[in-house]
C-alpha cells in the first residue's frame, strides 16, 4: 500500500493567515492526489483533485501544488469557515489511501 | 445535483453481517465508480473499496475477506456487505462517487453503525 504522510497533524492559525499543509507519498503517485475539507459531523469535502485543480465551486483561496511525492494544500487567506480537518488521497492504485488528517483550528 | 444517501442498522452484534444500501438521486449511477469508506469516531478515513456499474470491484486488502459490493442499476444504488463484525468495524461509513478524474466528488452524509451486544 502507498502511505500517505502530512505534517503537520494540526496547527494553530489566525484569521487572514496564510496556511501551508504538506503531504508526502511513500512512492511516486504523479498527480494522482486530491485534497478534502472535513468539518465536525459532516461528510469530507473535495477541495482539489489531480494535486492542483480547483473543484467546482470551492474558493480560490485554496491552491494545490505537486507532483510525485510531495504535495502541498495552501489557504492563501484563512477564513472562519476554513477551520477543520484536511486530507489528502492519493488515486494512483488501489487501495487508495489517505492521510492522517491535519486539523486546523484558530489560534 | 447529485445526492447519496446510506441506510441500513445502525447497530450490529458482533460476528454478524454489517450491510449498507446507498442510494443515488439526481443521476444516473451507470459510468462510475462507486466508492466505500469508513471513519472510526475521533480517527481518520479509511477506503472500503469500490465498484463500478458492470460490477467490477477492488477491495482493500485489509478488509478483502470480509468484503462484497454490489451494484444494481435498475434501483440506482450499491451495496456493502463486511461479514463477522467486531468492535474495530464500529465506524461512520460514506458512500462516494468516484468522478472520471478518481477523485470523490460526492458523498453521502454518513451513518453510524456500532458493533455491539
């Protein structure tokens, strides 16, 4: 199985922060990683797909960036409703698999 | 807009059969891949495994023999079946869509199911 590693598992941010969260894959995975947004008692959200693509609908303030093993999910401009649970998947083989979540909470 | 509901008990002894319905509205299931994956309160997400609508399927490992999927497209919606439950499979399970581009583009809200006596 690919392992799937972020750092850091949480942190403490600001309002208006720019927040940075790593992912790095125990093997090449290309592009094959997505980011997801999960907030307490709700279902994950797709943010970005294939490392940098925008999900439809999702703020512009969340970029993705990679390719290979290490990724990267930036909030340009961290926002209330931004504090909560992100993870990264990598799609590149079954069985997919996540990371452990990083929890972003205010500071 | 696609919408994914799960049903099925909430509550399982253990060594039975936990089995899950997700229904799909608002589009055709036929196309895709259908996903599992479960959540075990307070941790991280786990990937069951998928199906796609001919009924192709990959499992995880993990869980591969204990696992079925299945799909029914008359009735638009697939199924789980993870056999001899124990405490370790209590867990809040989603149903996905895979999208074209693997990713999970939609979800079901979830529905909590506990192993117990």
């Amino acid at each position: 199985d690919i392992q799937m590693t972020q750092s850091p598992s949480s942190l403490s941010a600001s309002v208006g922060d720019r927040v940075t969260i790593t992912c790095r894959a125990s093997q090449s995975i290309s592009s094959y990683l997505n980011w997801y947004q999960q907030q307490p008692g709700k279902a994950p959200k797709l943010l970005i797909y294939a490392a940098s693509s925008l999900q439809s609908g999702v703020p512009s303030r969340f970029s993705g960036s990679g390719s290979g093993t290490d990724f990267t999910l930036t909030i340009s401009s961290l926002q209330p409703e931004d504090f909560a649970t992100y993870y990264c998947q990598q799609t590149y083989s079954t069985p997919q698999t996540f990371g452990q979540g990083t929890k972003v909470e205010i500071k | 807009q696609v919408q994914l509901q799960e049903s099925g008990p909430g509550l399982v002894k253990p060594s039975e059969t936990l089995s899950l319905t997700c229904t799909v509205s608002g589009g055709s299931i036929s196309g895709y891949y259908w996903t599992w994956i479960r959540q075990p309160a307070g941790k991280g997400l786990e990937w069951i495994g998928r199906i796609y609508t001919s009924g192709s399927t990959n499992y995880n490992p993990s869980l591969k023999s204990r696992v079925t999927m299945s799909v029914d497209t008359s009735k638009n919606n697939f199924s789980l079946k993870l056999t001899s439950v124990t405490a370790a499979d209590t867990a809040v399970y989603y149903c996905a869509r895979s999208s074209s581009s693997s990713d999970l583009d939609y979800w079901g809200q979830g529905t909590l199911v506990t192993v117990s006596s």
